[in-house]
C-alpha cells in the first residue's frame, strides 16, 4: 500500500476533544501534493495519527457555511437546498 502524504497548511479551529487527548479538528489540508481542502477529522495529538473524515472543496464548504447560517445559495450554484438533510 503507498504512503499517505499530508500537510496541515493552516490549522483552523479544533471542535472537540476526545478522553484520549484526539482533537476534532478543522484544518486544510493537503493530500498527497495536492491542493489544499478543508477537512474536518480527528487527529492524535502529535498529528502523526489520524481517524477517517471528510474533505471539502472551497465551494463545497462555503456551501455549508451558507446553510449553517441560513443563507440561500448564491446565484448560479448547483446546491439544491431542498436535498439537503
């Protein structure tokens, strides 16, 4: 199996912390050189171990910020919010 490589580029916000000291954390990052996504996941405190998660596009998370706050859509996206939820 190939090595996984990643970069935290920006730490953003940690959202929670485990009993064990992992921190649910926001961050971007970058996956095997590619450019950096948002991704939310839970890491080991050194950042050496991480569990599964989910990366976002920058229009993907800006589309779940918008919904979190309520927002409509901009114009132009392919966001249906009704199939949302």
């Amino acid at each position: 199996m190939a090595e996984l490589k990643y970069e935290i580029v920006e730490q953003i916000a940690v959202l929670g912390e485990s009993p064990r000291g992992w921190t649910k954390e926001l961050n971007k990052v970058s996956w095997n050189d590619y450019p950096a996504k948002y991704d939310i996941r839970e890491w080991s405190p050194d950042h050496s171990r991480m569990g599964k998660g989910v990366t976002l596009s920058d229009e993907e998370f800006d589309a779940l910020r918008r919904y979190i706050l309520g927002e409509p859509a901009s114009d132009g996206d392919d966001v249906d919010e009704s199939e949302i939820i």
